[in-house]
C-alpha cells in the first residue's frame, strides 16, 4: 500500500503542476490580453490629443490669417494717407521752391567777376 500511496502523491503532484502551469498561462494571456487594451487606449487618448493640437494649430493658422488681412489693409491705408499728407506738403512749398531756385539761378553775382580783374 505504500507504493500505491507513494503513487497516489505523485498523480497529486503531477495534477497540482499541471493546474499550476494552467494557472500561470492563464494569467500570462491575461497580462497579454491587458497591455493590449491599455495599447488601445494609450493609441486612442494619443490621436485624441493630436487631434486636439492640430485643431488648435488650425485654429491659429485662420486666425493668424485673418489679421494678416487686417494688418495689410491697415498699412495700405497708413501708406495712402502718408502720402497724401506728403503730397499736400509738396504742393504747399512748391512755389517757394521754385521762386528760390529762380532766383538763384537768374541771380548774377558780381563778386566773382571783380576778382578776376
């Protein structure tokens, strides 16, 4: 009866291995199964927040667009009125410009000539 009982432990110990090894793939497929979802999640929380920044980034490219428009428009008008002011100058001292130049050139200066003699 001992050999049949010595037997009967080993069947235990093979059984108990065999349940320990389902025990132990099990929880490995477990894990397995477990980072692949948190992989999925991972994925998708990151195409979330990509998404997110570009949306912003787009968002900044059209703002930034319009106030290109804006800045264009207000610097052709600061142009257009700058050079009105400096037309207006232009014609409000041309006269006297043009009086000045005459005179110096129509001007005869007798100071050189009596040098010469």
């Amino acid at each position: 009866m001992q050999v049949s009982a010595g037997q009967d432990g080993i069947q235990r110990l093979l059984a108990a291995e065999q349940e320990a090894q389902k025990i132990v793939a099990k929880a490995r497929k477990d894990k397995s199964e477990r980072l692949k979802q948190a992989k999925r999640e991972a994925e998708k929380e990151i195409q979330g927040y990509k998404q997110q920044r570009e949306d912003a980034y787009q968002k900044r490219i059209k703002d930034d667009s319009s106030n290109s428009g804006a800045n264009v428009t207000r610097l052709d008008q600061e142009s257009n009125d700058q050079m009105k002011e400096i037309q207006k100058n232009i014609a409000a001292k041309k006269k006297e410009v043009l009086d000045k130049l005459l005179g110096y050139i129509t001007e005869v200066n007798f100071k050189a000539g009596a040098a010469h003699m």
